[in-house]
C-alpha cells in the first residue's frame, strides 16, 4: 500500500516561473527531519505505488497526479 507524503516545498531553477519543471520535491517527516526527493525519484515512486503526494495550498489539499505534455517528447 502506497505511504501518503505531503509534500510542502519544491525546487526549480528559476522558481518564479510557472513554466519551468520542477528539479525536485520535499517536505517534514512525522520526526521533524527533513526529506528531499529527485522528480525521477518522486514519479518511480508514484508510478510503483511507494508513494501518494499530495499538498495542500488555498485551503485545500490535493493529491499530485503525473502530469505530461506534448512538450515532454522534446526533452
């Protein structure tokens, strides 16, 4: 069964910038520990049903779902 993971911070190389592709996720562990995940690492994850993000902003909170675009083929 897939471990439920908040995820409350993400780096990107200009993080202003909605367009740019995250470079990697993270957040609080129940210990108050920090983790940090690679997107490669977070998406296996997903994929292999280790992990379910999710995060919460505007007063909701949401799961992460893998997201592709035609501009993806580019990469």
């Amino acid at each position: 069964m897939a471990q439920d993971v908040r995820i409350t911070c993400i780096n990107k190389s200009d993080r202003l910038n909605p367009r740019e592709r995250i470079q990697s996720i993270g957040g609080t562990n129940s210990d108050n520990t920090k983790w940090k995940l690679s997107l490669a690492a977070a998406i296996e994850g997903i994929e292999s049903g280790r992990w379910r993000f999710w995060v919460h902003a505007g007063g909701q909170s949401v799961w992460v779902v893998i997201a592709t675009s035609s501009m993806d083929k580019n990469i």
